[in-house]
C-alpha cells in the first residue's frame, strides 16, 4: 500500500507542477520516490517470495505422538512403557499399528496381562505392528500378512469394514503418522500361542468351512479341551475339491471325516521321520511321509502350512480332505 501512495503521488507531482524552478526540484523527488519505490517493490517481493518457500505445515506426529495423545489408548501407552518398545515405535518405520483402545485391553480375560512375563507381553505387542506402511484403501478382500514377531495376522476387508484374525474390528482406519499409519481396533489380537487349536483355526479366514463343521458336528467343544491334539487342517478350496461328495455323507460320517484329522499328541513338523503312522481320533490311522522338506498325508494332502502351536495343540494347514478308508 505505501508503494502504491508513493506512486500515485509522482504522478500528482508530474500532472500540477509547471514552475521551471520547482520543475528540478520535481524531476529529484521523482528520481528519489521511484528509486525507493523500486527497493521497496524489491524488499516486499523478497519477503513474500521467502514467506511462501519456507513456510511448511506443522510435521505430522508420530506413532507414539498419537497414541499419547489419545486418552483411549493409555492402556497401550502402559503396556508398551513396560514392555521396553516405545522407543521402537518412535523410530523411522514405517509402521502399521493396530492399536487396541482401552475398552479392548478391558475385555481380556482377567490377571491376563499382569501375568504375561516381558518377552510374553512384547511377543502381544508386536503383534500388532506390521514393518510397512498399510492404508485401508491398500488392502484386498482377504490377506495373509506376517509381522513385527514373524507371526501371521489375517485381514479381512468388506467394502468399508475391515476385520483382523475374525475378531478385531477397525474402528478407525488411517491415522497418519510421520513414521506410519495407525488403525484404531476394539479387540486386542493374540499370536497363535495364547490361543487353542479352535481359536487358532478360526481366526484363519481360510478354514471356515472346517471351523463351520466342526460347529455342527458339536466338536469345537471337545477340541478346545486340555489336550493335546494335532490337526491336519483342510483348506476351504480343500472342501470345494469335495462339494460334490459331503451332501451325500450321513452327519456320523462328517464327524468321522473330521476326527480322521486330528491326532491326540502335539506333533509338530520337527518331530516326523521320513515315515510313521499315526492313529487318528477316529481309530484308523493316516501315513505321514517327510521327503525333501515336503510333508505329505496319505500320499494326497500336503502340508501347505505348518506349526501354528497353541496352548492345547499344533494345526499343519493340507490342501485335501482326507477321507477314511472304507472298513
């Protein structure tokens, strides 16, 4: 504005004055005002120019920025102060937290966390972060995805509702940190060892069908007992292969298919000879053959996955049903 006063005042000086003796004086003022005017120009350009260069936003905060500064998570705070990893999670990333809210710590179980031991409890932790950056509109309809303790979580995604091993909802999804993103969950999430052969089946979106029979057949209940049992785990393409053959099966002879997959002992995938037989639940036995790493059942199911351990059991994923030999 005051280089705009200055101007126009030059060009009243130029339009009135007609002295030939005031006519110098003039032409020295003009001289003057144009020249201050230039460097004013020049200053106010410079200023303006660096104020929008160097002018940024506020930085986006961290992961744990976000969480303490959440009152919902003062429950995760604590229990990552106590397990050493707040420094972890303020480091470069990136990161993909889901982050349990109070009410989701609330609802274990309780004595659950008092009793975890520090490694226990940081096994939990990291469980629930993922060493990438993961928006909710990068995710598919189902994903098999391991993380920061070298576990896998299951992500299931329906239009706008994502779910984690079944149980966990995102509340929340996209919270943007300067080292990652944070997805807001209302269940706290458990690796395979806190949990039994049943939870563990059924947080693996690709053994519903299996979990679906087991409900039917009334032996999910039975299966979450003290144990310990193996389960050869077929996978829902496993039953799709067999679509045409189960609604032709009496109910006694589903319950028979099914205990033909379970053994009552933890055998995991480090205990097997090239060779054994192994007797099943439902008193017939299955031929379990290790060569060059692969695990085969009965020379038709092969171990896709093997090792998921829980607290009553071992589940080792097939990708065939087995069908009992007809006595």
């Amino acid at each position: 504005m005051l280089c705009v006063n200055l101007f126009l005042r030059v060009i009243s000086l130029q339009s009135t004055n007609t002295n030939p003796i005031n006519k110098v004086m003039r032409n020295r003022l003009i001289q003057f005002i144009t020249i201050s005017t230039l460097s004013l120009s020049m200053l106010a350009f410079t200023a303006c120019e660096s104020s929008s260069t160097t002018g940024t936003d506020d930085p986006d905060p961290s992961i744990v920025d976000i969480a303490t500064g959440n009152d919902d998570f003062t429950s995760l705070v604590s229990a990552l102060t106590d397990a050493g990893l707040v420094t972890t999670l303020q480091g470069d990333g990136p990161f993909t937290v889901f982050a349990p809210t109070n009410d989701a710590f609330d609802a274990l179980p309780d004595g659950v966390l008092s009793s975890l031991t520090n490694e226990q409890l940081q096994d939990i932790l990291l469980y629930h972060v993922l060493g990438a950056e993961v928006f909710a509109g990068d995710l598919t309809a189902e994903q098999t995805v391991t993380v920061a303790n070298n576990q896998e979580v299951f992500i299931t995604r329906n239009g706008a509702n994502v779910t984690i091993n079944g149980s966990a909802t995102v509340s929340t999804a996209d919270l943007d940190a300067s080292n990652g993103v944070v997805h807001v969950i209302d269940s706290v999430i458990l690796p395979d060892a806190f949990g039994n052969v049943v939870a563990n089946a059924s947080k693996r979106y690709f053994l519903s069908t299996l979990v679906d029979l087991l409900v039917q057949q009334d032996l999910a209940g039975a299966l979450q007992a003290e144990g310990p049992f193996t389960v050869f785990a077929p996978t829902d393409e496993a039953f799709e292969a067999i679509a045409d053959v189960l609604p032709t099966l009496t109910s006694e002879q589903i319950t028979e298919v099914l205990l033909y997959h379970v053994i009552e002992t933890r055998v995991l995938s480090g205990d097997l000879q090239p060779t054994q037989e192994v007797p099943t639940l439902n008193g017939q036995t299955v031929t379990v053959t290790v060569e060059n790493g692969v695990v085969s059942i009965n020379g038709e199911a092969t171990v896709e996955s093997a090792d998921a351990d829980g607290t009553n059991g071992v589940i080792h994923v097939i990708d065939s049903v087995l069908l009992p030999p007809s006595e």
